[in-house]
C-alpha cells in the first residue's frame, strides 16, 4: 500500500527523496528522485547616491549599499555599471572612483545579484558640463 507524505523544502537547492519497498516475500528496491528547490527571488537593495550634475574630470566615488535577499545576504553582491557619454560600460564596485573625464550624461546602473543570479537594478544619471 502506498502511504502519501508531504517533504516540506525549507532551504533553495537539490534535495534527493529516497523509496524503498519491500514485499512479503522479501524482495526490496530502492528508488532514488532528485529534485530542485530554484528561487527565482530577486534581491533587494538599498543605495545612496545623490548626484545629479557634476563637472568634467569630477571623480564620484561608488557608494556603499545593502542587499538583502531570500536565500541569504551573504550570497549576494552589489555593483555598478557606468555608462558613459560615448556608451562605454565599465563595472565598478563599492568604494571604487569614477573619473567623470567625457561631457554629457552618465548613467550609474547600481544591480544587485545573488547566487541563484537573479537580479534587480536601479539607474541614476548625472550629467556632466
């Protein structure tokens, strides 16, 4: 007879569920299901940046940030990329300097990722004259 069980999954990952059976004349087997608990989540953050225009050959600093996420805060990470006024991406991390050394409009893109590389990002522009 089959007896239903519910497995509650508390944590993201791979989970192996192991049957075994035997009958009455004492033939058993064993089967092996894996399965994947995927968190799909993205993180959250929080960052402070403040600049809107600046001039040419200012230097911005990256600014420090908080990430919070579902499996774990210290799987997570946050960056920046910059965007600048010819379209160039160079990703930069917290506490890094920026050279604003074009004029025009800068994008800063701050995302966060975490181990499971789900993301969420947040653009601020500064202009520079």
């Amino acid at each position: 007879n089959a007896v239903g069980h519910k497995i509650k999954v508390e944590e993201y990952g791979i989970y192996t569920i192991i049957y075994s059976a035997e009958d009455d004349s004492g033939v058993s087997t064993t089967k092996f299901i894996s399965t994947v608990c995927i968190d799909r989540e993205a993180p959250k953050f929080e960052v402070t940046f403040d600049v809107e225009t600046a001039k040419l050959n200012d230097v911005i600093t990256i600014p420090n940030g908080t990430v919070t996420d579902n499996a774990g805060n210290e799987n997570a990470g946050l960056y920046c990329i910059v965007i600048n006024p010819m379209g160039y991406k160079v990703t930069y991390n917290q506490g890094d300097e920026v050279k604003l050394e074009k004029v025009g409009k800068y994008i800063f893109r701050f995302y966060a990722v975490d181990i499971s590389g789900n993301t969420s990002s947040l653009d601020y522009t500064v202009v520079v004259k």
